[in-house]
C-alpha cells in the first residue's frame, strides 16, 4: 500500500537539498490506494470541514479520526508505525515521535482561490511539549493540472537580517500521488508559491502527517509563522492577521477573518 522503497531511495538525497532538509517521493502509494483515499475525501461544501479563510491562507481541513473512512484510517496509521518511523529515523537522524493527534494534520483540501502563504509551522507542540521536526504532505487529486492550475508548494530560503523568506529556491508541483518530506527546524519557509486556479468541481488534496522529537533550543512559537506576500507587504490588514495568527491565545479570531 505504502512504497516504502520509493520513500528509502528519496530519502538518500534529504540531507542534500536546498533551502533545507527535503526530498520529494513520486508513486508514494501503490496506484489503487491512491485513488481509492482520494475517493474518500469529503464534498468541498460537505459541513464536516474546518475552513481557514483569511488574507494568509484559504482552505478546508479535517484530522478527527472519527470521520475517516476506513482507508484513510488505515493510513494514516501505518504512516505514524514504527516501521514508518524508523524508516524516517534512518535517514533524518533524530528520534522521532509520531502525532497521534495529527495537530494540524489530516486532511487538507483547496479550491477556487486557494491560498497559502509562505509560512513556517509551531514549533513546540502545544499538548505534549515536544518539538515539530518534519512534514511529510501527499497530494491526492488525480484531476490537478499543476501547469494550468498552479498551486505549487514553494520552498523558501531565510533571510536571517529580517527574519522573513528570502528567495524562493524551489517549487514543488502538486502531482497526484507524490509527496514531500521535509524538516521543519530549519525556519523552513513553505506555502503555495502559486494561487490555486481550479475550475469548479476540482480540488487540491493532500494528506499530511507531523512527526515530533525532543526541543532543542527550539523557537516556542506554538501557532504558525506568516509572511506577507510581496504584494501585502504595506496591508495592516494583512500584517495585522500575522500578529493574530501566530499568538497562541487569539489566533481563531483570525482564522475566518476574511
């Protein structure tokens, strides 16, 4: 169901990529589970979701375990299994806890205007304490056109004078059934480099799952970090809703604040 040896052989190349510790793993499930988990997914409109929809990010998201069929399940925990784990283990060279909780985690899904600005994610999990250390996202709609729709996921360099992204060193189309794995301890700047520009009836999936370690002088940011986009650099509204959005304790004021 999971091609672990795909995973292995692009794993060999993680310590070597730029802007920091990544690599990305085409045909991450075997045909047939990936089609049948994108199956599974909700309508759009279905009430199910939590939406996020604000100037730094528009989308849908679910990680109840609750409301997943029984694939997704399935998944979902061979994916937080030791043998996953250790496989990570090998080649990130840190010891890894898995997100039962999948904070952040799960399903994601956009649509028309889907958005996603550059970001880097908590860094200190804000149940059980321990530290954010790497991201594994795959991308599950087969009707995706990356080249028409756009939607890429842009990797961004660190500008250490600002503290804000730099260049943007790659992009990562969202092809169907491909994945990326990388770390998150690195100001690991990523989001949509591209708006999504779907007709009605398509959608940008993905599934994605956190992996935890012991802190280590670890930032204690417990929500996300924005970034405006070139274009947002002089909105207060927009720089308002980054000051919102990263403080622990008013962020779900901002996250349908159109």
């Amino acid at each position: 169901m999971i091609n672990l040896n795909n995973i292995e052989q692009a794993l060999k190349k993680f310590k070597h990529n730029q802007p920091f510790d990544h690599c990305v793993v085409d045909n991450f499930f075997d045909l047939k589970t990936a089609r049948g988990l994108e199956s599974e997914f909700p309508r759009y409109e279905d009430k199910v979701w939590f939406e996020y929809n604000n100037p730094l990010e528009h989308k849908k998201a679910l990680n109840d375990w609750n409301k997943y069929p029984p694939l997704t399940y399935q998944i979902l925990m061979m994916l937080n299994s030791p043998q996953m784990i250790n496989l990570l283990i090998k080649y990130v060279r840190v010891n890894l806890f898995p997100d039962m909780g999948l904070h952040g985690g799960g399903w994601h899904m956009h649509g028309t205007g889907g958005n996603l600005n550059p970001h880097f994610d908590y860094s200190i999990h804000p149940k059980c304490g321990l530290q954010r250390k790497l991201n594994i996202i795959i991308y599950l709609s087969k009707d995706l056109r990356p080249t028409r729709h756009k939607g890429h996921l842009g990797l961004w360099s660190h500008d250490e004078t600002t503290n804000q992204p730099k260049e943007l060193v790659r992009e990562v189309a969202p092809v169907f059934n491909r994945a990326i794995i990388f770390d998150t301890t690195q100001h690991s700047w990523h989001g949509m480099s591209q708006q999504l520009q779907v007709p009605k009836g398509i959608y940008r999936k993905s599934l994605a799952v956190y992996y935890l370690t012991e802190p280590k002088q670890a930032e204690s940011n417990q929500r996300a970090v924005y970034a405006p986009r070139e274009a947002q650099k002089n909105d207060k509204k927009v720089l308002e809703a980054i000051e919102l959005r990263q403080d622990l304790n008013n962020s779900l004021k901002v996250y349908k604040s159109k």
